[in-house]
C-alpha cells in the first residue's frame, strides 16, 4: 500500500489576493478574456502540491520550480496565440482597407470624370488640359453659344439653281429673268461606290504582209504594288485607314462592303493590308532615324495581344508590346518637324530599348518609373549614357488615385501645388529653350521645392499607399524636376501617351492581332498616321499620295522625301 503523506504544516496556508495579482501581471492577465480561473487554478495546484508533498524542502522546491515552468509554458503558448491573433486580425483589416480602397477607385475610374481634375471647384481649363491624356489635340477655350463652321476652301461645291415655277409676267407675257438670289448652304455626303476595274492589255501587231517579220507589242501592267491580286490599292488604303486611323475593325468594313453585294473576306483585307505594309517599312524607318537625331526623346511601351501564340495552345494569346519613341519640339521650336516611331517587340526586356536607342543622339530620355530603361542611365564605358527625365504627370496620378479619407488635406495640397506648377506651362508655349527655361526658374522651381521639402516633412508619419505615393515622387524628384533647367523638355509624358492612344483604341475594338508579323505592321501604320497627325496632315491624304508616289516610280524612290512635312496636299489649318 501507499504511505499515506503527511500534512508539512500548510493546512491553514493560502494564497493571498497580491500573490494572484503577481501571477495574473506575469502572465499578461486580461480580465476581459477570463483568463484568472486558469491562472488560480495553477496557484491551487502549487498549493496542494505543498500540502501533501511526503519529503522535504527540496522536493517541495523541485515540485514548486516544475509547476512554476508550467504555468510559464501555458502562458507563453497563451501569448504567442494572442499575438498571433492580433498579427491576423491586423493583416485581415489592411486588406479589408486595401480592398475598399481598390473599390474607390474602380468606381471613381468606371463613374467619375475621365479626366484628373483638380480637387478645387475653380480649376482653370487650360491646367485640367495639359494633364488630361484624354484631350487628344490641344483647344483654346472659346465663348459659349453657336459657333460658324469651317469649310476648307479646296472642297468642291456644286452649285443648284432654283428658279419659281412660273417666271411668266403677267403684263407681257414674257419670262422674266433674275434680278436676285439669296444663297444658302449645306454640307451633303456622297456615299462611297464600288466598281470593278478590268485592265484589259492587248497585244499589237501590224497585219501587212512586208510587217509581219516584226515581233507584237504587249501593254504592261501599271501596277507595282498591287500587281497580281484581286483587290485594287485603294481598297487596301482604305481599309488600313479605317482601322488604324478611325479604330473600325476589319469586320465592319467587310459588312460595308456586303451592302454592295461584294463579298470578300477578313482574311483578304487583312494580308493584303500587312502587304502593303511591306512598301511603308522603309518610310517608318527613316522616321525612325529622325527620331534618334533628336536629343530630346519620349520613350514608353503598351502591350498587345497576339492571336496565335508560338506555344500553339488553342484559345490562348501572347503578348507583344509597341515600344513607342517621339520627338515634338513644336512648343518651342517653330520649324520643328515633330515624329513618332512604333515598333513592335515580343518582350518587354530592358535590351529592347537599347537595341532601338543603339548608335542615337539621345542625351534625354523622358520615360516612366518602368525598370528596363535603367540600363540607358548607366554608363557602359563605351559611350556617355542618357539622362533621365520623368513625367510628372505619372508622379501626380498616385496622389489623384488615393482614396478620398485619411491624409485627405495632404493630398488636395499636392495637387493644388502640382497645379500651379502646370498653369506656367501654357504660357511659355512658343517662347525659345532659354526663356522657357528662366520662366520655370522663376516661377516653378520655388512651388517643386515648397512641394518636396512638405513631402519629406510628411513622409515619416504617412502610411499605406499615401506613403508609397510620397515615396515613388521623392525618389524621382531629381528626374521630376529636370525639365526646369532646360527649356527643350517637357513637364510630363502626355505628348507620348496621346500617340499610344490610337492603339488603345483599336484594340478596343480589335482585341488582339492576328500574329507577330501581324502586330509589326500595325507598328508601321502607327508610326506614319501618328507622325502625319503630329505634324496636322490628314492621314487619309498622306497615306494615299505615299502610296501614289511608290506606285509610279516603281519602288525607286526616296523615302526622305516621303515624310508628312513634304506632302503636298492634306495640310490640316
């Protein structure tokens, strides 16, 4: 049998309530969470322990030391649960936060204003102008009311006589001529017509019987481009207009054409369009080179999707990306010959842009914050390497993107700043590099450097993307300025980004292309139109006298004699 233990002389001891406070402090007592039942009932078990323990004082130290170690294991198993609750709860409400954030924002891009506005109710036209990348051409704001229409002088007018119906005089009988007219005019629309052409050549020879030792003559084709195929190049012109030019897709000129009962397909239009391109690469090439004389360059990508990928998976897509490149100094220079290349890559490798900026003038190279251009920064040991210039535009857009509560004073103080900074633009438009320059010195530099030191002064209290917003504008503040100091560059990127518009807008309505060589003719379309618009040509002229000028010379042309700046017809006043 088992000694029965024998009481040490604790009977009459108990724990008084400091002993329980103690314990309950050590072990991060709550008294919300009901944690002091296990905390006493611990203490009660040293108690007993102490009570009915058979040996000495040792044991009964060694017995209090291992329930102690318990009790401190419990709590801190307590603790690290706590806090790893807190550590969820915490993430679970920046999410949620994040979330609501995302959502703000989507709502405010899907049902707010398309352009970022000032927050302030008197925002000026022209500031709202020069950031809104929606505005595709510059306007200057004119009166309300009804404005008289313009009406090129070259347009043809037909003239329509409209006379009483009966012009006999009553008196004499006799017809009687015009005294007067009042005119009045209107603008009708011819619709387009389709006919076939049929090119017959006939072969001649002389019937006389001393003559027929003599070889016949044949007529040649006329045609070079087109030569051999079944649809003319206007045709092909037109669809390529509409496309690039308009964003109509391939099927809704088919459809047009099946109104004339003529039925050809997507696929026809569409490789005879990507042929035709084959003529126009040599022209989008000297573009290019007129872009890499410049010094001052605008570089950006936009990605596209390709319908037939490499990889051959059915329902699946690439992705390519049009590496943009354009040089405007018409806001300062009053000769300039503005231009602007595509090209069409399927990657979006930092050695893309190297390889098209390799053997440039290029000292400034405005781009956004994306990684891959920072290679042209850095110097190679060869050649001395570009400078960066950002847009700070990209810079303002992360304050306008922030969600409308928390920091909401900071973020109407930047773009309130960042306004006037924008309202000096419009009026050193036209004026030459240097004074441009001083007029920046003068007048925004001391706004941008107010701005930048509120920024670091913020920077450590801010949280969330407000922090990030501060952080991505602090960074770049030396790019984001550099325009100050030198009147030949501009404040942002929106020159670039309105040209990329057009591919936005066609694959709205395209979606993807057909393949990658597909997608490197779109780059060649979009290099001229763009560069035409840039220069205020109308693209439909301009790609049709191009078209005209190779067709008659046969291919032996000189290209640098085909840029939109020596067209001839189409000039936009």
């Amino acid at each position: 049998m088992e000694a029965e233990h024998q009481p040490l002389g604790f009977d009459s001891y108990e724990l008084s309530d400091e002993v329980y406070q103690d314990a309950e402090q050590l072990v991060g007592f709550d008294e919300v969470s009901g944690d002091r039942i296990t905390v006493k009932l611990a203490c009660d078990t040293i108690l007993d322990c102490l009570r009915n323990h058979p040996s000495g004082p040792q044991a009964i130290t060694a017995t209090v030391a291992g329930a102690i170690d318990d009790i401190l294991q419990a709590c801190a198993a307590q603790e690290a649960d706590f806090l790893s609750s807190q550590l969820v709860i915490r993430t679970l409400k920046l999410d949620l936060a994040n979330a609501k954030s995302s959502i703000r924002t989507l709502q405010k891009q899907v049902f707010g204003e398309s352009s970022e506005r000032s927050l302030d109710a008197d925002s000026d036209h022209l500031f709202n102008l020069s950031l809104d990348e929606e505005a595709d051409e510059e306007q200057t704001p004119q009166q309300k009311g009804r404005r008289k229409s313009k009406k090129p002088a070259d347009l043809p007018v037909r003239d329509v006589d409209h006379f009483p119906p009966n012009r006999t005089c009553c008196g004499c009988g006799c017809e009687m001529p015009s005294i007067g007219c009042d005119t009045s005019e209107r603008i009708v629309i011819i619709p387009e017509q389709v006919v076939i052409v049929r090119d017959n050549y006939h072969r001649c020879a002389c019937n006389k019987a001393h003559c027929k030792e003599n070889r016949p003559v044949s007529a040649k084709s006329p045609h070079f481009i087109m030569k051999g195929r079944s649809v003319g190049l206007s045709l092909v012109l037109e669809a390529a207009i509409q496309k690039f030019f308009e964003h109509s897709p391939n099927y809704r000129f088919v459809r047009r054409l099946q109104q004339s009962s003529l039925n050809i397909s997507r696929q026809t239009v569409s490789r005879n369009a990507e042929w035709l391109a084959g003529f126009f690469k040599p022209i989008a090439d000297v573009i290019l080179a007129e872009v890499l004389k410049s010094e001052v360059v605008q570089m950006d990508e936009t990605p596209v999707q390709i319908q037939n990928p490499k990889n051959g998976k059915k329902g699946k897509t690439d992705r390519g990306y049009f590496w943009v490149m354009c040089k405007d100094e018409s806001n300062w220079n009053p000769d300039a010959r503005p231009a602007v290349h595509f090209a069409y890559a399927p990657s979006r490798n930092g050695e893309v842009a190297q390889n098209l900026t390799a053997g440039s003038s290029i000292r400034f190279l405005q781009t956004d914050g994306y990684a891959g251009y920072n290679a042209l920064f850095e110097s190679d040991g060869i050649k001395e390497p570009m400078t960066s210039v950002r847009c700070l535009a990209h810079a303002r857009r992360k304050f306008v993107d922030l969600p409308d509560t928390g920091q909401k004073g900071l973020r109407s103080y930047v773009i309130r700043k960042l306004k006037d900074v924008y309202a000096v633009e419009p009026e050193i438009k036209g004026l030459s590099a240097a004074e441009r320059a001083t007029k920046r010195q003068e007048k925004s530099l001391p706004i941008l450097q107010e701005l930048q030191a509120t920024l670091e002064r913020t920077a450590p209290q801010a949280e969330g993307k407000m922090a990030k917003a501060i952080q991505y504008m602090l960074k770049a503040f030396p790019a984001l300025t550099r325009y100050v100091y030198d009147g030949r560059l501009e404040i942002d990127s929106n020159g670039i980004e309105r040209r990329i518009r057009a591919v936005a807008l066609t694959k709205k309505n395209s979606l993807f292309a057909g393949s990658h060589d597909a997608a490197a003719s779109w780059a060649i379309y979009y290099s001229l139109i763009e560069t035409a618009r840039l220069n205020r040509v109308n693209p439909r002229a301009y790609l049709t006298w191009v078209a005209g000028e190779i067709e008659a010379k046969r291919g032996d042309v000189d290209y640098t004699q085909l840029m939109p700046w020596h067209c001839p017809n189409g000039h936009i006043t």
